[in-house]
C-alpha cells in the first residue's frame, strides 16, 4: 500500500529526471543556442540603425582663376563656435561640426580665431591651390574629461570622442590635413555658405 510519504517522494524523483533531461537537452544544442543570441544581437542592430546618419558625399570647390581655396573644418567634440580671423579680421562664423570654404588670393595669410588666446597659423598660398585646416584642442579639465582620457589612454583619444565636452580655449589651434582627412570631417559636418562670414 502506498503512503502519501512514498507518493511525494516518488513526485519529486520524476520532476528531478525530467528537469535533468531538459538541461541536458539544452547542453547537447549550442547550436541552437548560438543561432538565438545571433539573432537577438541581430535584430537589435537593426533597431539601432533608424538613428544612423550616412555619411554625405563631398564635392570640392575647385579654385577660380588667380585664387586659391581654404577649407576650415569644425570637429563635432567642441560645442563652443568658432570665429575664423584671417589676418585679424573674422572671416567665418563655424559652429560645432561645420565647415566652410574660402576664396582667397595667393599670398601669405595668418589663421586664427577671434579669441586672443587662440594660437595662429601662417599659411602661404598658391595659384590654384586647394588647402585643409581643422581646429583642434585639449579638452578641459572637467572629471568626465580626466576619466575619459585616463582610461582610454590620454587626451588624444579623448578628444577624439563626441563627449560635448567645452575645449580648453587656450589649446585651439589650426592644424592642416590631407585631402582625405578633411573628407572624413566633411562628411558628418554641415556646409556653412560664405555668406555666413563672421563680422
């Protein structure tokens, strides 16, 4: 005769097994288990690409005859504007990520910005010429800046990261780069018309 004691125990053994065989099933299936994060990480890319910008083709200004052609370029990290002087006058208005281009005649000019701390550039140009310049700085030392920069290796790194971040004003400095630099820079950024120039 069965006792209530012997039942329970009996219950227990089976829900045992059968919780044992499952596990054991699972193990025998990574496959299946692979397949199913895969597909999790996969739809939860796509979800994120609804807020992905594609990056815009850019098209140089090609210098007319007799002049030559100064491309400014602004980083997105520095959420402060710029002022570009040329020779002591403000020549372009630049928010955070813009850039803008210059006809200027050849010869020997000083790039700056409006504020007095900012370090300048002489740059000599050429007929027909087609120069980059970025603006660049250190970040401040705020104690997100200083953590970012500890831990991903130093100030360059986290000048790089779009932290929005106020740059230090008497770090910014103009700095050339390539052709295909200033295309990359280009690309996330907005043109600002000449006829933005800073007065």
């Amino acid at each position: 005769m069965h006792t209530f004691g012997s039942w329970r125990r009996g219950w227990t053994t089976m829900r045992f097994l059968s919780s044992s065989s499952a596990c054991a099933q699972v193990a025998q299936t990574p496959r299946a288990l692979i397949a199913l994060a895969a597909s999790l990480a996969l739809l939860t890319g796509c979800a994120n690409t609804a807020s992905f910008k594609k990056p815009q083709e850019i098209t140089w200004i090609d210098a007319p005859p007799d002049k030559s052609i100064l491309y400014l370029l602004r980083a997105p990290h520095d959420s402060t504007e710029v002022v570009a002087a040329i020779n002591g006058t403000a020549a372009a208005r630049l928010p955070s990520g813009a850039y803008t281009a210059l006809v200027l005649s050849p010869g020997t000019y000083r790039l700056a910005t409006m504020a007095s701390s900012s370090h300048a550039a002489d740059i000599e140009l050429r007929t027909g010429e087609r120069r980059f310049f970025y603006i660049s700085g250190v970040l401040g030392t705020s104690p997100k800046a200083n953590a970012v920069a500890s831990a991903l290796g130093g100030p360059i790194v986290a000048l790089a990261m779009s932290t929005r971040d106020r740059t230090d004003p008497e770090s910014r400095r103009w700095t050339e780069c390539t052709d295909l630099d200033a295309r990359g820079l280009a690309s996330i950024a907005t043109f600002v018309t000449p006829s933005s120039e800073g007065k």
